[in-house]
C-alpha cells in the first residue's frame, strides 16, 4: 500500500496537525512493500521539504502557481501526484485547509472520502475507519468502496510520527504552473496577528462563552488568564456570532476540534456543540455561576462562581506563582 500525506505548512515548517497525519499513515504500515510519502506543495519550499524529509521521503512540488493554497491548482496537482504516483491512501490532517484542498482533490479523483477520521484499523485487508457523527454523540465505523481512499484525520486522535534517523529523499514532482487551473485569485491573507498560540495547536486554552459581555472583558479575563499560562484563547459560538470574538477562535461542532491538555472554559454553558470541540481534552475547567451548567458533567474541577471575580483572582496568583 502507498500512502500520500499532504503536508500543510507554514512556509518554513510543517503544522503539528501534519506531524499527527503523518504518523497515523506511519502506523498503517505493515508490508515490507508498504511505503508512506509526504507531498509537500508551494514555492521555494527547500525549508519545508526537509522538515518533512526528517520522517518520511518527501515529493516536493515547487512552483510559482503554488505560492499561495488555491484550492483548484492545489488540487489538481495533489490529484495529479496521486494517479502519477499510484497512491492508494491520500491522507491529511483534519483542518480548513484539508476541507478545501483535500476534498476537491478527492472530487477530481472520484475515490472515496471519509474526513475527521479518529481510529484507523486494518480488518484484514481492509481499513476499517471510526469518525464522530451527530456533534460526537456517535461513533460510526465505516468501510471506503473505491480507490483511492482519501482520509483527514483528527490531529487530536493521533500521535505525532516519531523521526526516521536519518534525513530520508525528497523528490522533485513536474509542476506545469501553465496547465494548472487558473480560476481564483489569491487577492490577500487577512490575518488578525496575535501574540498567542493557535487554539488548535496550544497545550492549554482558555475559552470564554455567553458569560463574557464584551470584547474588552474577552480580552482582559480569558486572554489575562491564557497570558499568564502562555495558553491560546478559544470561543464559544455565541461569542462569535456576538462579534465578540473572531471566528477563527469558535471551538466546537462547526469550529475548531481542541484536545489541549488544560481546557478551562469560563461562562460557558456546555452546549453538546461547543463540548463536540473540546471533551476530549485532558483537564477540563468550568467557571460558571450555574452549578446545574452542562459544562460541569464533563470538567475535571468545577468553580461555581463570577468569572469576573475569579478571573482577576487567578490572574494575581498565577503572577504571583
Ligand atoms: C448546528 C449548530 C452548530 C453549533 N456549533 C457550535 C460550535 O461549534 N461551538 C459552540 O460553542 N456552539 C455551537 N453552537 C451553539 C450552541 O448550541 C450554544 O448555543 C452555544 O455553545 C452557547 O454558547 P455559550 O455557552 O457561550 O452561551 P450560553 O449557553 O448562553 O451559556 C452562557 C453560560 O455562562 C454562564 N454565565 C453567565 N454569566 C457568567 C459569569 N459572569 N461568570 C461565569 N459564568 C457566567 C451562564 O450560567 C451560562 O451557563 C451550535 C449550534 C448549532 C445549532
């Protein structure tokens, strides 16, 4: 079996999510014969293909159409790379860019696509994949009828691959920037700059809900209380859809699925929605004045209190710690 990961990258290294992508395609080897590639996509790319080459051989596609991820030329040259390269499986981290990237490619292949995958085992020669359904109050085990297979695996579910020794090959891949579809634009990257780390890649996030009144209060009780433990800050929907928070902070069903090892969750009631995002985190805190709030059934330590009186409190003790 050939297994195709697709890296996602910042220009000078891969994501940790394609790190966790890499090893559950690792862990699907069994064979002598079995081998997993890692595609990595964009221009003047050296830096990146040789973080991956670290883990496992590498298939650079270097060009100036790839400067920047256009889900249809991204997709043609992934689809393109997988019928060159026979691959069997197309593997890549669950994340926004997977769901615009990775399945389009997968509607130019017209294989089979199962995304969010959490567990990957082989029923003899199959795979057999589980991936939540109904905001995680399922666990479905399916089958994938076709070829190729193209998975997106939860970064939470999976462990990082473990480095292969010594620096493995990278392989140029033809890219004919001319042949390539043409029809976005890439205008701008609007990027809010943050001091903080990315709520999906942080050991520890501190979110805040309905129970925070303003963008201000945000700011100073759950982004004072991240600072203080160099934590990301998350959001429930109904900050978001307030304006209160960017979207990009939303944890949950339709946000960011989080597995941090501290989760502390401040005015949040514990919707099923926001928990699909976040239960799976090691340690969870609630702050809630509701001692009858969902949240509580699913945190490690519960404080039924003000967040905007406990807030500060934390915040002065973990200056003074
Ligand atoms: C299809 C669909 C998808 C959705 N996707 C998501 C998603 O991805 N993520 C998500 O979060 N939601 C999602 N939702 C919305 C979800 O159902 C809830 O409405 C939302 O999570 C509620 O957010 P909340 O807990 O901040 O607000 P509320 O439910 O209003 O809870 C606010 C909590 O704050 C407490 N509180 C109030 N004041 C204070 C205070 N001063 N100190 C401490 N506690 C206080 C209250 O007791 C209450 O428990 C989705 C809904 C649908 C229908």
């Amino acid at each position: 079996m050939h297994i195709l990961v697709v890296a996602e990258h910042d220009g000078h290294r891969l994501r940790p999510g394609c790190l966790t992508a890499l090893g559950c395609a690792n862990s699907l080897v069994r064979d002598p014969d079995d081998r997993v590639e890692c595609l990595v996509l964009g221009h003047h790319i050296d830096n990146v293909a040789e973080d991956a080459a670290r883990f496992v051989p590498v298939l650079s596609a270097d060009g100036p159409s790839l400067h920047n991820p256009v889900a249809d030329r991204y997709a043609r040259q992934i689809a393109d790379v997988v019928v060159t390269s026979a691959a069997d499986v197309l593997l890549a981290a669950s994340s926004t860019f997977a769901r615009d990237i990775v399945s389009r490619a997968a509607g130019l292949l017209g294989g089979a696509m199962a995304s969010d995958v959490t567990a990957v085992q082989y029923d003899g020669d199959r795979l057999v994949l589980q991936r939540p359904m109904f905001a995680g109050a399922v666990t479905a085990r399916i089958l994938l009828h076709g070829q190729p297979q193209i998975i997106t695996v939860r970064p939470t579910a999976f462990e990082p691959a473990d480095e292969a020794g010594a620096a493995c090959p990278i392989t140029p891949v033809a890219v004919r920037d001319e042949a390539l579809p043409n029809g976005i634009t890439f205008e701008r990257l609007d990027s809010r700059s943050s001091h903080r780390p990315d709520v999906t890649e942080a050991r520890i996030v501190v979110s805040g809900g309905r129970g925070i009144r303003s963008a201000d209060d945000f700011e100073n009780l759950v982004g004072g209380v991240a600072d203080c433990l160099e934590g990301a800050t998350g959001s429930s929907r109904a900050l978001v859809d307030a304006g209160i928070t960017p979207n990009e902070l939303q944890v949950g069903q339709t946000g960011k699925v989080v597995a941090p090892e501290l989760y502390i969750a401040m005015g949040i009631s514990g919707a099923v929605q926001h928990l699909a995002g976040m239960k799976n985190s090691r340690v969870i805190v609630a702050i809630n004045t509701d001692p009858d709030a969902p949240i509580f059934e699913v945190a490690d330590y519960g404080l039924v209190g003000d967040a905007y009186e406990v807030a500060p409190q934390l915040i002065d003790r973990l200056h003074a710690s």
